[in-house]
C-alpha cells in the first residue's frame, strides 16, 4: 500500500511517500481502507517534531473508510462496516489497522468525505463550547481564525448556543464565510488592531471567552481583551507555541482562566467519543453544522496540503484521498 511517512521530522519535505505492506490487525483492531483522511494542524506538529512520535511512522490523525478485516477479539465492527475514527496515527495511507473501540460508525446520509472532514474538528468545536468553556446565550465569545476549519465550526456551534460572536479574520473572503457561519461581528486582524476593535465592540467590558487557535501572535493580546475572570482556551498554535510567561499575568489581568485542551482527554471512553462524534454527525444531517471541503489532494501530494495549511491559504477542511 502507498503511505505516507515521517523517518525525520522537519518542514513539508520530510513526508515521503512510500510502500509498504497492508497491516495485519492485531486481536483487539480493525483495518480500515481509508477513503478519505483529514489534514489537521496536529499533522503538522507531529511532522514538526513538536509532538513526539517514534520515529520512523505514517502521519494523519483522522479518516473513514470501510472495514476490511478484523482481529479475532473484535464484535464491535465487522467487515464492509463504515467506520470513522480521529486520534490515531498513521491516516495518511491506504490502509490501517486501527483498535476498534476507537471506531465510529458513520450514519447513512453521511459521506466517507464528510466523516473525515467532521470527526476531529468538528467534535473538537463541541468540546469547545460544551465542556471547556461551555458558552451560553448572552454570553460573547471572540473566535480567532473564524473562517478556518475549527474556526467556522465553532463559529456555527457558538452561535446557535445562542452566544454573540466576534471572529478575526485575515481577507474579506474570509470574513463572508465568517458571517455566513453565524458571527455577529468580524475583525480584519490586517486592517485593524483586533485587542482595540474588541474593546470597542464590547464597551471595554471584554469578552467571556477567547477561543484561541493562533498561539503566538494573538495569545498576549487576547488576554487583554477577556472580562475578568474570562477564559483564554488556547487550542492550537498555527502561528507557533507561546512563549512561557508567569501566571501571575492571569491575576493581574483579572483572575483570569487558562486552558490548553485537546480532543484526546475529551474523548477518552468509549462512551465520549461515541455520544460526541453521534452528536456531531446529528448536526451536520439536520443541517445545523455545514462543512467546507476546500481541497483535495492525492496522498502523495500531503506536503503541498500542509504547505496550504501553515500558509493559512485555507478557508475550510483539506482532505487526502488516497
């Protein structure tokens, strides 16, 4: 089978397609051959190195595909079922061998393409809002990346929770997908300085929350912007990690709260992880979440993916078809 595969970590160019042998499940997996793998940010922190991973391994952290072959220990699943799953190495490939209690049976009405554009980011927009911050109405919330692919999802989830919505933005592309989602206010982050522009849009009250994916560049601004005893969750860092600070900024800027979640410790029983993906695949066939498949790439085109990726040319849900 064609994967793609990570022997030293670095820039775009160290994933490297090669061949290898279509796994063997062990008792407790099922293989999967993979219909479509989603590109995420965590992709390219592994590739990076920034998050560890044994050396020689195939990157990707989420696909659906239809089952293959199962271990003998496996009743959960069974061959031509159609299986999503989000949180496991080694999606950029043809096949894998995944456990199968991390597998979630993808609904009919719902594509192999829009499982794999949904599980990860769309269920970690639901933990966003529903766990880590769990945003209400009249509650306001500034989004960075808005019309990204967590960005717009959480956008729609944010404001159907009934929540006001400030999200920043790069172009006026982005702010039109940004208000189609549901945002009531957008900030040109190019144009205008978006601590300044949220002042004002709140009266210098602030904001309930930040919903952070940048990191770096608008982590120390954001902070500026929160109410007191506001929360900053910083979920991601396209822009590259914070720099350490001393907690007690957070005092001084109000009592404020810190989180630095992931999907990982949201999804962590059996049970989670399939009420969160069931829920998350209940709103897109009811409408409620729309997905924007903005490109696909073969398999062997993963480093021009992440090369869009990082440059923030992206509006919506890159995939690999392999």
């Amino acid at each position: 089978m064609k994967a793609i595969q990570v022997r030293q970590t670095g820039g775009p160019e160290a994933l490297e397609t090669v061949d290898l042998e279509i796994p063997k499940p062990k008792p407790h997996e099922a293989v999967i051959k993979i219909e479509a793998a989603g590109v995420n940010f965590i992709d390219v922190y592994y590739r990076e190195g920034r998050y560890k991973a044994e050396i020689p391994f195939i990157d990707g952290q989420e696909a659906a595909g239809t089952v293959s072959e199962v271990g003998a220990e496996v009743q959960s699943v069974k061959v031509g079922d159609r299986v999503g799953y989000t949180g496991v190495l080694g999606a950029y490939a043809e096949y894998a061998a995944v456990a199968a209690d991390r597998l979630v049976p993808i609904p009919s009405g719902v594509s192999g393409r829009e499982a794999a554009a949904a599980l990860l980011q769309g269920m970690t927009a639901h933990y966003l809002v529903n766990d880590t911050f769990p945003l209400k109405e009249g509650q306001t919330a500034l989004i960075h990346a808005a019309a990204g692919g967590v960005g717009r999802l959480l956008v729609q989830t944010a404001h159907q929770l009934g929540a006001r919505v400030i999200g920043t933005v790069s172009t006026k592309e982005k702010a039109d997908l940004a208000r189609q989602a549901g945002a009531d206010e957008i900030i040109l982050y190019t144009q205008a300085d978006f601590e300044a522009e949220t002042k004002r849009l709140t009266d210098g009250r602030g904001v309930d929350v930040v919903y952070d994916s940048v990191g770096r560049e608008t982590f120390l601004k954001g902070l500026n912007v929160l109410r007191p005893r506001g929360m900053m969750v910083l979920y991601g860092g396209s822009s590259g990690a914070v720099a350490p600070f001393d907690p007690i900024l957070l005092t001084q800027k109000g009592s404020l709260v810190l989180a630095r979640p992931s999907l990982q410790h949201y999804v962590m029983s059996r049970f989670e992880l399939t009420a969160r993906a069931q829920a998350v695949f209940r709103m897109i066939l009811q409408g409620k979440l729309q997905l924007r498949i903005e490109h696909t790439y073969r398999l062997s085109e993963a480093p021009q993916a992440h090369r869009d990726l990082e440059g923030r040319k992206t509006t919506g849900k890159l995939l690999l078809l392999p």
